[in-house]
C-alpha cells in the first residue's frame, strides 16, 4: 500500500482527503469520488468503451469502470480525450452554452494562403452550417504542405475536416492538442493519466453556467 506515492509500513496511517492511496498499484477511488482521466487516443480507435464490431477501442485502452468518453474523436483523429463518470459535467462540458475550446493541430496538403486564414477565423460556410470563427495559428508553412492550429469552440461531425476540405485543402492528419484546460502534452497515444488537482479545479469552472 502506498499513501502519496510513499510506501506504508506501519497500521494506523490516517489518510485525509484529497491523498493518493495505491494499493496492489491500483488507485483505490473513495465512495462517492469521481474519476477523471486524459487519453491520448491512436489513430484508429473508436470513441467507444466497447465496439460491436469488435474494432479497437478506448475501452481497450482504459480499464477503469464506469467511466465513458466526453464527446468523440473520429476513427481517423487522435489527441486528448476526457473520460470520466461524472455525468453532470460531461453534459457542461459538451453543451454548446458554454463554448468550451478545443485547439487541433492540422497537417494539410499544399499551404495555407492568407485568404484561406481570414476565411478561418470569419467563420468558413459547410453544406448544414456555418463554422463558427476559429482561432489560427501557422506552425509550418512549405509549398507541398502546412501544419496549422486551430481553436473552435464548436464540436459537431468532422467539422476541422470539413472546415479544410471546403477550403480546397486535404487534411493528412488531424490531432486533437487541447480540450478545454485539458492540454496533451507529452503524452504518447495510447497511454492515459489521471488529471491533477490544477485540472480537475479548472474543469469544475464548466459545471455550471457563468453569472
């Protein structure tokens, strides 16, 4: 048993709230505590916990009960994912009220004009809807290909895809960097973390709607 990462040798260590307790190297949750975790989702795995026909997916990856993913990356997207069992701030968290941002790094075919930037961040027109503005941010830029940033707070079907192939450009990979105060970071894919202390207080800025 370890208490804070420090192994417990004697009976009788009395753990507070918000302690770290391992036994057998599992987390052990206390009742009533929710479960918040960060995925890096591959490419190739479906946003489910389990997948009918027997496809890989992010319940392969996370072995914890009762948590499920907030919102959906699509098969061929990977980057941060938020899996939790808090049902109530996954509802906040995907609710288009409160516009929470989501920033994807974007390798595309050819390079990104100027035209094409301000068209990004006016807002691009799609066949049901308009995309709302987006933020942008050139990372690289060649003549056979440009990596870009790009923050929307909206999350509907494929939409950064869309959003690019309307401009003419095709879309070679597409990773998802940054949910809401949630930033990927170093972690590989395939691999989850729970969220610090930081995290969890930020996200809790989501559950309810501002004054």
């Amino acid at each position: 048993m370890r208490v804070n990462g420090k192994r417990v040798t004697e009976l009788g260590v009395v753990v507070e709230d918000g302690d770290r307790v391992e036994v057998d190297g599992e987390v052990v949750q206390l009742p009533g505590e929710h479960t918040y975790l960060l995925l890096n989702k591959p490419v190739g795995v479906v946003t489910t916990m389990r997948d009918p026909q027997r496809r890989s997916s992010v319940g392969d990856l996370v072995a914890r009960p009762g948590v499920f993913p907030v919102g959906r990356l699509d098969y061929a997207t990977g980057g941060a994912l938020l899996l939790t069992d808090d049902g109530d701030l996954a509802h906040c968290l995907l609710h288009p009220r409160f516009g929470v941002e989501k920033t994807y790094r974007v390798a595309i075919a050819g390079r990104l004009s100027a035209e094409d930037t301000h068209r990004l961040s006016r807002g691009v027109t799609l066949s049901e809807f308009r995309a709302a503005a987006a933020k942008v941010r050139v990372v690289a830029a060649r003549r056979d290909g440009s990596v870009i940033d790009v923050t929307i707070h909206e999350g509907r079907n494929r939409q950064v895809r869309r959003m690019f192939e309307a401009l003419g450009h095709r879309v070679l990979a597409l990773t998802r960097m940054r949910f809401g105060p949630l930033k990927l970071g170093t972690l590989p894919p395939g691999r989850f973390r729970e969220l610090t202390a930081r995290e969890r207080t930020a996200l809790e800025r989501h559950r309810r709607p501002p004054a």
